[in-house]
C-alpha cells in the first residue's frame, strides 16, 4: 500500500526534522513499515533527504499492562504510541 501527502502550504524543511506514529490512542493496532526501504521521501532537487525507521521499545511495564487489557476496554492511557513505529525523515541542502 502506497500513503502519499504533501506539506501544503508548502514549508521550508531544510535542516529540520520531520517525524510520525500510526497508532490507535485507545487501544493498539499494527501499523507496520517494516523497514526502512518501506518509506521514500520526494523532495526537490536541492534537498538531500533520508528517513529512518525506529521500532517500538516498550517496557515490560507497557506489555504487562497491554497484556492485562480486556478486549473490549477502551480508555487505555494513549497505550498504542508505546507500540507504533516512529518514521523520521531528514532534509539538508544539496552542497
């Protein structure tokens, strides 16, 4: 599956970091990029951009928790953002 999106109105990224999560506040889903070769940045010519792909690290807290859970529970703390990837993405000028 292939997500797209713009930055409108179109803002200055160079030097600066962009960064997101996938998750569920209430509860938590699976929203997978796997890997990195999974998210490609489009930039213009003078931008030098990368991205990278942290997994989840949750404690053993946050699983015990997650696990304790009942299915139909739904006021969970924001749980899902302790197991959701974290995509960055770089830009820099071209030199």
């Amino acid at each position: 599956m292939e997500i797209l999106f713009d930055i409108t109105p179109e803002i200055p990224i160079d030097n600066k970091g962009i960064e997101w999560q996938v998750y569920d506040p209430t509860y938590y889903i699976a929203m997978m990029h796997t890997e990195n070769t999974n998210v490609s940045v489009t930039a213009n010519h003078a931008l030098d951009c990368s991205s990278t792909v942290e997994q989840p690290d949750p404690t053993e807290d946050i699983i015990n928790y997650a696990m304790g859970l009942d299915q139909s529970q739904r006021e969970t703390n924001g749980l899902g953002k302790h197991f959701a990837e974290k995509i960055r993405i770089n830009c820099h000028p071209k030199y």
